[in-house]
C-alpha cells in the first residue's frame, strides 16, 4: 500500500471538515488527520474487510497511546512548574522587575 500523498490529505481533509463542523462532530484536528489518513490509505487496500478493521484498531491503539503519553508527560510539566522552589538571590527582583536584589533587600545600586 501507498501513503497517501500531502495532496490527497488535504483534499480529503477540506472535503470532510464540513461533515466535522454541520454534524458537530467532537474531533480535534489530529483525530480527523487519523480518519482522513485511514480512509485514504485502506480504500485503495487489497487487505479484506477484517483486516482492514484490524489494521484500523491497531492504528487506533497507537493514536491513544500516543496521546495518553503526550497527556501525562504534560501533567508531569505542569506538576515540577508548580512545586515552589526556595528563592536564590538571583531569583529576587525589585518591584520594577529590572534589577536583581542583594544583599539586605536593597537593589543593586548603578555606579555609572
């Protein structure tokens, strides 16, 4: 089988996302870029029907795992961002947020 040209995808892409959008159907772009890459790909297929749906499935399967990871890797992000960290000197800032502050709260004083 042949992968779909960038061409066909984008044709069969602008002619499904008015069903998308009339339907209301609730798919992000990456689960129509699926749909659209699948519907290409095993329409032209010598596979049966039953392994088409198979092959479907497991490409189905490879798409959510992808996203479980890409979702948890994200919550970790979001998780080590929000751990307060102890302030170091370089951290402190004055109220203009320009200048770093040492010493005894006081903001470095420019000699120039």
């Amino acid at each position: 089988m042949t992968e779909p040209s960038q061409d066909e995808l984008m044709n069969a892409s602008a002619a499904f996302l008015p069903f998308v959008q009339r339907w209301d159907l609730p798919l992000n772009p990456e689960d129509m870029d699926q749909i659209v890459w699948a519907l290409l790909l095993y329409s032209r297929s010598p596979l049966s029907w039953e392994e088409i749906a198979a092959a479907a499935h497991r490409q189905i399967d490879v798409h959510e795992e992808g996203n479980r990871r890409m979702s948890e890797a994200m919550t970790q992000a979001a998780k080590r961002r929000s751990v307060p960290h102890e302030a170091t000197d370089g951290d402190r800032r004055d109220v203009a947020g320009q200048r770093p502050i040492t010493g005894q709260g006081q903001p470095d004083v420019d000699e120039t």
